[in-house]
C-alpha cells in the first residue's frame, strides 16, 4: 500500500483500532491504496471523551489567541499545498488543478475563520436607568462534522476553523472512500499549535454516523452528503434534541436564453458540467435551452470535446459510480434523447484500471425521463429545451432539490426575472458554479439542505454558537466613593 492504514485521531495521537478495514482504492488507478477503520461506537465515545476534556481550557481561551493558531495553520496550508493537492487527486481522482484549488479554497476558510473577532463582536446597551444588557456569542461544546467523498480537503474546511475558532471541540467524521486528507488536516493543526482534543478523527461509515447522532454529548451535527442520508441524519440529530445543518444532493438548472454570448455560454456550461468530473453539488447538469440556442449547443459540444479523460477530466470516484453514470446516459438514449457527444467507456492509456468517463452531452432529454430527475453526479450535460423563460423556470422549479440555478442572457431584466423566480439557494448570472464566497455563506434550499443555517460563511456563525444575554443593574447606594 502506498499510505498506511488510516488511524482514528484522539487527543492528538493516532490511536490503533481493532474495527473491520475497508480498502482505499484510487480511482485514477483503480489500486489498493490504504485502509481505513470502521469504527464502533465505543471509538466514537474515546474520542468524544478526549473533546469533553479539550473544551474548558480551549473555549476559555481569547478568541484572538484561538485564532493566531489559524494565522500559522493557513501558513502551513501555503507550505504544503503541493503534498496536500496531490493527497486529494489520489484518493478523489480530482485533476491536480483541480485538487489545488480545493486547497486555496480551503486557505480562504481559513482566512474568514481568522477575522472571526472582527464579526462576532458582542451587543450592549442601556436598556434602562442604570441597567445594561449584554449579549455575547458562547460555543456549543463538542460537535460534528461528517464529510461526503467529493471534497476530501475543502468540506472539512467547510466546518473546522470556524467551529473551532468560535471555541467548540470537535468530531471530524471523513468519507470513507477519501480518508487520507483528513489525517494530514489533523497534522498540520497540531503543528500550528492546535492542543490536543481540539480536533479528533473517527473514521467509519453508517455505524459511527449513527452513533454521532445519537451521543448525548454531541451539541451540534454538520452533515455534508446526498439527500437521501442528510434526511436520516436531520432527522436522527435532531429527535436527539441536537442542533443539525444537513447538506444534500442537487440538480442544478442552467437556463440559457438565445441573446447570451455564445463563446462565454459554452465554455461556461462545459465547465460546470465537467468541473471535477461532475462530482459537484453545484455541477450544472441540466441546460433548458430557451428558443434559438442551437448554435450555443453546438459551442457547448465544441467546449467539451476539448476535455479529454486522463488531461484535464479527473476520474469518478468508484466503479460503482462509472457504472451508474454510464447506465444513465444509456437509459436516457433508449428514452430517445440525443447522444451529442458520448463519454462512455472512456479509456485511459496508462491508467486502463482507471474510473474514467467522458465528457457527455445529451440533448432533447425530456422532463420525465430518469436523467432529467435524478442526480447523476458525473460529467454529463443533459439538455432540455423550451419555447419560453416561464417554462424553463417552471422545470427548475419543479425539481425537488434548490442548490444552485443559473441563467447565461444579456438581457439584465431576464437576470433580475431569473434571480426573483428561481427556486434555489445559490444564484448564477452568467456563471456557472456561483459558489458564494467567504464571507457570503454556502448552502441550497429545498432538499439540497435540512436546517436552518448555512454551512460556511456569516451563517455559519450562528450554527455554532448560542448567545448568553445579561443583564446587570448595581445598587447606586452601594457605591463607595474611596476617600480613604
Ligand atoms: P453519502 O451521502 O453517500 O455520504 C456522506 C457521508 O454519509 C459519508 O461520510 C458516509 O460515510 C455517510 N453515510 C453513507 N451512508 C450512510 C448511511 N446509510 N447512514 C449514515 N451515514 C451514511 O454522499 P457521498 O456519496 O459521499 O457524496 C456525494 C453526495 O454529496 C452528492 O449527493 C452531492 O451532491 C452531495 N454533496 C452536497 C454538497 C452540498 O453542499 N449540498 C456538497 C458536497 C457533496
């Protein structure tokens, strides 16, 4: 194996399991890896013990010297952003620029979690004669982050510097199918001066999610996954009487109208489509073509020839996932959509054991076909088409999810039309992947997410804290006027 086996990470040290071992494949090679533990809940409680234990003298600690930590951890990120990338392309299969990006967006985390002082500085004021009331942002105590397998570096990110740097202790729970990032995250935090019980790993699958939702420890849940398990995990935190944000799944619209500018529509759309392999949740995997855009969807098939599988098209994740990818493009074929540009059974020379597909583009897929209802989370661009805006919206805002949608016009009034009625959380004009970034806060509507809070950004900050409200009022007769 190229790593070693995966360790849980309790109280500052990697700490050996006894737990079955599932295999950590890359997909870019299709090879054994590492291992990773699934952990029992007994891990989980060692380790929730170890956050009980950080949290007095951690959240005691100014906030300003809680965040001179994050000032060196971002330091470190920089220092080790090509060891951290190509942590990420092995075990998610990401392009290497690709994965560099998930690293510089985990460094502008960091950055927002550092001007944390400067956002959460506390209310007071007179309420009366001679009372005053305060109101001061608290931690939660221990919480937890689980994680989904396609942003190994940047979800965890989504959650660490801010939960800890607004003084919570933390369980990180990774994907089990990329756990590798995590273990050097936990490193790196050590080394900047993070005390040990701060941050704590505990790998797994369905038991130790499980178990998170139950521990009556546990304040805080943050699930980032498909809709299917951020139901069940809402649903389970929040029965336990924990506060829960959960990220979803997604199907996200790009509407384009025939007035958008083509070169910028098609490279746009290609890349939304095809960015990390489609394994986004803000991937733009439905176009609707509104009226005329024939010669856009020509650009669109141009723009995605030019990805090639093995260049600058990374791998799925699994050959689980291959295999659903490609089974969809062919169901929405026999369906009688159009295959414009067909990416399966991609090889790649080198790398035959590879996950690979290719670039796909389907055209004249129609609103009750699978394709167009399910996510299908690889880099497949399914095309609908329409006579009007009104209609385009109407198949948006059929779709039970509402991450993200967007509209390539250049018509500002068709924007404004499109930002008003479209039914999701996260808005493009003329972009693709309009991921709001820091300090806007991240997150989708419908079941593209169950809580009330965002997951990153200002949002984030009242996920994970809670506010203790005084109010103070001095007898006047005691004052004492030291004469002596
Ligand atoms: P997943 O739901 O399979 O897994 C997510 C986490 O849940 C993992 O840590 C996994 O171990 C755990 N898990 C899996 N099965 C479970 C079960 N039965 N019970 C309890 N826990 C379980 O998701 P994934 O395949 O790792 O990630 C891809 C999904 O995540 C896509 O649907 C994608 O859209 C979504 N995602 C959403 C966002 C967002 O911001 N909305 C961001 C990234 C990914």
């Amino acid at each position: 194996m190229k790593y070693p086996a995966i360790r849980n990470y309790v109280a500052g040290q990697g700490v050996d399991s006894s737990a079955a071992t599932l295999d950590v494949m890359s997909p870019l090679s299709g090879q054994l890896i590492s291992t990773v533990p699934l952990s029992s809940a007994a891990a989980l409680d060692e380790a929730v013990q170890a956050a009980k234990v950080a949290f007095p003298s951690w959240s005691a600690m100014p906030i300003k010297e809680r965040v001179q930590i994050f000032y060196r951890y971002k330091t470190l990120l920089e220092r080790d952003m090509k060891a951290l990338a190509d942590l990420v392309r092995e075990e998610n299969g990401k392009t290497y620029d690709e994965a560099r990006a998930e690293v510089e967006k985990a460094i502008e985390l960091t950055e927002f979690a550092c001007s944390m002082p400067q956002l959460i500085q506390g209310e007071f004021l007179e309420v009366s004669k001679g009372v005053e009331a305060r109101a001061e942002r608290k931690p939660l105590g221990v919480v937890a982050s689980i994680a989904p397998f396609n942003f190994p570096n940047m979800v965890p990110h989504w959650t660490i510097p801010n939960a800890l740097v607004l003084g919570n202790t933390m369980i990180l729970k990774p994907s089990e199918q990329v756990p590798l990032s995590a273990v050097k995250i936990a490193e790196l935090l050590k080394e900047a001066g993070l005390p040990d019980g701060v941050l704590n790993i505990v790998n797994g699958d369905r038991e130790i999610v499980e178990a998170i939702c139950d521990h009556p420890a546990i304040q805080a849940v943050s699930f980032v996954g498909s809709t299917k398990i951020a139901k069940v995990v809402y649903i389970r935190a929040t029965s336990n009487l924990k506060r829960c944000v959960a990220l979803g799944g997604a199907k996200n619209h790009l509407m384009v109208l025939p007035d958008a500018h083509p070169e910028m529509t098609a490279s746009n759309v290609a890349a939304s489509m095809s960015g990390c392999a489609g394994q986004r949740c803000m991937a733009g995997s439905t176009m609707v073509g509104v009226g005329a855009v024939d010669g856009i969807v020509a650009k669109i098939v141009e723009e995605a020839r030019k990805i090639i599988p093995g260049q600058n098209l990374g791998s799925v994740i699994s050959k689980e996932a291959k295999a659903r990818i490609e089974q969809h493009i062919t169901e929405a074929e026999a369906a009688g959509a159009k295959v414009l540009l067909d990416g399966r059974n991609a090889v790649v020379p080198g790398h035959e054991e590879g996950y690979y597909v290719g670039a796909t583009v389907i055209d004249y897929v129609t609103p009750d076909m699978r394709i167009a209802q399910e996510e299908v989370f690889g880099p497949v661009l399914a095309i609908m088409r329409t006579n009007t805006l009104d209609e385009a919206l109407a198949i948006e805002n059929a779709n039970p999810y509402g991450n993200a949608a967007a509209v390539f016009t250049a018509s500002g009034s068709s924007a404004r039309y499109v930002m008003d009625h479209a039914n999701a959380g996260m808005i493009g004009i003329n972009i693709g992947v309009p991921v709001p970034r820091e300090p806007f806060s991240f997150g989708g509507w419908n079941e593209s997410k169950f809580g009330a809070c965002d997951i990153t950004g200002k949002s984030s900050i009242e996920f994970w804290t809670q506010l203790k409200k005084t109010t103070t009022k001095w007898n006047p007769e005691s004052r004492v006027n030291w004469m002596s």
